[in-house]
C-alpha cells in the first residue's frame, strides 16, 4: 500500500506535535528519584531539584520569638473580653498576639522602613483584627474569625492527631495558623463551590454541565470534572469505586464516578507535590495492603477536612462579608493543598507548634456564638 503526500504531511505534523509535546510535559534531567515502596513495583517519587530549589522559600518555617513566661495573672483577670484565652499568662497572651499578627496580617514595610497601607479597608498588623481605640470590643469582622480560627488549631492538634502528629509532644508536625495562612489573611490556598450552571460555559443544551470537559488548574489541567471539592470535602461522597466482583455485576458505581475520583487524586498529587505512586501500588489501586501507609494518613486527612470545612468554617458565613464568600455564598473553605501548598508535609514537618505552647491552651468551649454579632 502506498500512502499519498497528504497521509505523509499529516504524520509528520503530528510527529512533530508529539515531540513538543513531551518536550513541554516532561521534566528536563536531571530528576531526583526518591524510592517509596517494594524494590520492582515502580513506587517512588520523582522531584525536580531545580524546582524545588525555587520553591524554597515557600516551605521554610519562621524563626520563633522567645519564649513567654507561664508565670503572672492569667489574662480573664486582666482583659475585659477573653472568651477562649483565658487560662493564658499575660506574657504568654502577649506573645500569641504577636505570633498571630506574624502569621496572618503582619506589617508589610518599604525599603525606608515606613509601613504600606494595606488596600480597601482592610488595616495590617493589629488592627487588622482589632478596632485601636478599643482591644476589647468585637466590632472587626475578623476578630470574631480569627477566635474560632483559635479554637480550630487547638481542635486539629487535639483531634486530628491521626493526620497532623503529636506537634505538642513533638511527635510530627501539628498545625498552626502558618501552616495555612503564611502571612496571608486569606490563604493563598482556599476553594468555594462552583455554580450549578457553569457561568464560565454560559446557557447551552445541557443543563449542567458535571463541572466537566474544561481544563481546570484545580484537577491537574486535565478536563475531569472539577467541582471535585463539594462532593468529597464537603459533602460525604464515595470516593471508592473499584468492585470485588469481577463480572461488576454488583458494582452500582459508573465510570462518571470514577472520573470525579480521579479528579479528586490528582489534587491529592498536585498538593503534595508526588506521583499517585507515593500512595498507591498501581497494580492495585484500590488494594490497602499494597498501598504505602501515606494512603492512611491522606485517609484521615479527608475525613479531618470535611469536620473542619463544616462545623468551623462553614458555620462561620453569617460573619464574613459579602466580598469574602465565593459565587455560591458560602465561605472559601480548606483542601489538601491550603496546608500542603506543594509539599509532601506542610513546611517540609518543621514543627512550629513545640514553640508555641499558647495554642495547646486555648479553650474549646464554650463555642463563642456567631449570632451575638449579627
Ligand atoms: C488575627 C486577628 C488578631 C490580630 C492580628 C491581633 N489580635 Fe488581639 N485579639 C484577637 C482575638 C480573637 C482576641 C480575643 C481572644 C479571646 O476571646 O480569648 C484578641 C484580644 C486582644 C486583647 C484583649 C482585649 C480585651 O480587653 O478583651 C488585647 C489587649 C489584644 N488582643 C492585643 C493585640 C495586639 C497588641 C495585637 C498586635 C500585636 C493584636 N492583638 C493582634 C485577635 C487578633
Ligand atoms: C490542616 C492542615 C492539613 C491539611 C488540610 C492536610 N494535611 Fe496532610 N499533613 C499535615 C501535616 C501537619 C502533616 C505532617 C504530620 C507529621 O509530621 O506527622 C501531614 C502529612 C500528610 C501525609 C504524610 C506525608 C509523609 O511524607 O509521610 C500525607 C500523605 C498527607 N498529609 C496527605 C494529605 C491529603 C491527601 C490531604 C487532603 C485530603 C491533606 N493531607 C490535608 C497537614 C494537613
Ligand atoms: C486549616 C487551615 C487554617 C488554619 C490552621 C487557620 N486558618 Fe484562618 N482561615 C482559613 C480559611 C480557609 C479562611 C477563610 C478565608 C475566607 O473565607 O475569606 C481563613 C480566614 C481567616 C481570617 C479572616 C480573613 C479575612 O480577611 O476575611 C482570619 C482573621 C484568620 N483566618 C485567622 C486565623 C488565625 C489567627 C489562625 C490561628 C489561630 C488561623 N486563622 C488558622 C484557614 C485556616
Ligand atoms: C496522598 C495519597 C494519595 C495519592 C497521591 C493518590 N491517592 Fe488515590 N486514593 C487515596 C485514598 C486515601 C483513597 C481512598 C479514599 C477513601 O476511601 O476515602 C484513594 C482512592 C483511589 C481510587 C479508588 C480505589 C477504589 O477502591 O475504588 C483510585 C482509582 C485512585 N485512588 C487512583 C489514584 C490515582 C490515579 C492517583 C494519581 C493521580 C492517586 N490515586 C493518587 C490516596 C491517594
């Protein structure tokens, strides 16, 4: 058989197009590759150090203050409106004060040292939270956010041990305001609900479209459907999907399914900056016994963000404004990548929380009321 000029034109262009196209998606060698799982069952993780090299900054800690000393009046005797950090020193309340303001709204300086104004209404430093002319009154939206955000660090370290580590005890990593925040009032890293009808499709004959077949950041830039959050971290959606059977005849999961889990993995991936590989056996994906214990650790972390997405931060809508809820109204809420931000640990482990003893004295109850500011 003899191929015309036309089938030759055609080949070639589409050779041509392949090899830009692993020229673009393939990460240039040298490649650090890192061995995760069984010698021959291709578990590992390949990073690229140059990236990494760039990404640096992102991942390191800051340098703790000194330490506050536990001794002196506890701070309810002091200040007029403690509600959850009370059994705090003085000195020790000071510092958080500080700790936080660091973490989540700190000065941003000019290169004569003078502070920037921050835009709209929002203030740096203290009075991003806090009305100067009186510490005690509630009156900045974000003071009554950032007390339950207290309350929410102090739950995670508490509760979620099975994810975050004994940070306390300085058995793993725990958490801290930085680990989501660093520096930002709004973490960097954050998701709301997608409309039902996609407003960035506009009406057409479908009535919905599954939030599908555009390449979305949010799963890898693959065209998976991509309001992967409000199934799964949200709402409680089965993310498994493989049978036991192997005629399938039981199995009531359909392939439409299976590609919002894989939607929902490759933000697990993209998060944490590895292959599928550095938690599954891909012989068998859906097996435990041959996936790495990272499995069971991203497994707690799933359930850990949807307590934490609906009983703190979703409760928290009355108080935000309108400019700070997504297109659906509802608030921007935690995913894998709001404390991962890229790395297989958040901060690469560094435990920030062994400096900052004051955040294992914050009281969990009584819930301040949301209501009382409405
Ligand atoms: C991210 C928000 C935030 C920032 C920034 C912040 N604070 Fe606070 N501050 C709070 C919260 C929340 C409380 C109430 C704690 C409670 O209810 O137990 C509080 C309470 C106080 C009080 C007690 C007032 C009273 O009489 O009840 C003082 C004093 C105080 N802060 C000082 C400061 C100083 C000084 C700074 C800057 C170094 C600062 N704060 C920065 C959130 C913030
Ligand atoms: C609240 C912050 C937070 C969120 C949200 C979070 N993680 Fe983590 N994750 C951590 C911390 C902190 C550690 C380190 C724990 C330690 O040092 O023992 C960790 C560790 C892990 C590990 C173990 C890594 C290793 O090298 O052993 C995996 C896997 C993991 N997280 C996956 C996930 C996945 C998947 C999600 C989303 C479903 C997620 N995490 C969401 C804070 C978080
Ligand atoms: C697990 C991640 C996480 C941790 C830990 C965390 N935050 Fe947040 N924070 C969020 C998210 C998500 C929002 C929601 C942003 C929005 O809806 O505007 C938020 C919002 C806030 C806001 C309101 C910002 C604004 O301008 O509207 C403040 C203030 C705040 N956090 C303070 C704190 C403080 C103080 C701590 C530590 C005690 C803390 N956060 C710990 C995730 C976190
Ligand atoms: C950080 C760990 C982690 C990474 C990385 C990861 N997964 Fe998963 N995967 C899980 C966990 C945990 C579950 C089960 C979730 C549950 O049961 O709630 C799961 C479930 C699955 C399932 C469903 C299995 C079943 O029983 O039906 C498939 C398929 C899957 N993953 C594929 C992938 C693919 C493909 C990738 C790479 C794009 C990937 N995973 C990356 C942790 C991970």
């Amino acid at each position: 058989m003899r191929l015309s000029f036309g089938t030759w034109v055609a080949v070639a262009v589409l050779a041509t197009a392949y090899a830009a196209h692993l020229l673009t998606s393939f990460e240039r060698p040298p490649v650090t590759v890192v061995q995760r799982g069984f010698r021959g069952t291709a578990m590992e993780v390949i990073y690229n150090p140059r990236v990494l090299e760039v990404q640096a900054y992102l991942h390191r800690a800051p340098e703790a203050s000194e330490p506050a000393d536990a001794e002196g009046d506890r701070a309810k005797d002091v200040y007029q409106n403690v509600q959850v950090l009370g059994d705090l020193s003085v000195a020790q309340f000071g510092r958080l004060m500080q700790s936080i303001t660091e973490w989540v709204s700190p000065e941003v300086l000019d290169e004569a040292g003078n502070p920037v104004p921050a835009a709209g209404n929002f203030q740096r430093g203290c009075n991003y939270c806090h009305n100067p002319e009186n510490y005690a009154e509630d009156s900045v939206y974000t003071k009554v956010v950032a007390r339950r955000m207290l309350q929410m660090t102090k739950h995670i370290n508490e509760h979620w041990q099975s994810h975050v580590g004994n940070g306390a005890a300085g058995e793993g990593a725990g958490v801290t305001c930085y680990t989501c925040h660093r520096g930002n009032p709004v973490p960097s890293q954050v998701w709301a609900q997608v409309p039902t009808q996609d407003q960035r499709r506009g009406r057409g004959f479908a009535q919905d479209a599954a939030s599908q077949n555009l390449a979305s950041p949010v799963v890898g830039l693959s065209s998976l459907p991509y309001d992967i959050f409000t199934p799964y971290f949200e709402n409680a959606a089965d993310i498994r999907v493989a049978g036991n059977d192997p005629l399938q005849v039981n199995n009531r999961h359909s392939i439409k399914q299976t590609e919002w889990t894989l939607g929902l993995m490759a933000h697990f991936a993209d998060s944490l900056n590895v292959n599928c590989t550095f938690c599954h056996n891909t012989r068998a994906f859906f097996d435990w016994q041959q996936s790495s214990p990272q499995r069971v650790n991203a497994w707690h972390g799933i359930r850990m963000i949807r307590d934490v997405n609906a009983n703190y931060i979703d409760p928290l809508k009355p108080v935000f404004p309108a400019n700070r809820l997504g297109p659906n109204g509802d608030p921007l809420k935690v995913n894998c990548a709001t404390c991962h931000q890229g790395a297989h640990k958040p901060l690469y482990g560094a435990n920030m929380l062994r400096d900052h003893p004051e955040l294992n004295l914050v009281s969990a109850t009584p819930a301040p009321s949301v209501e009382a500011r409405q």
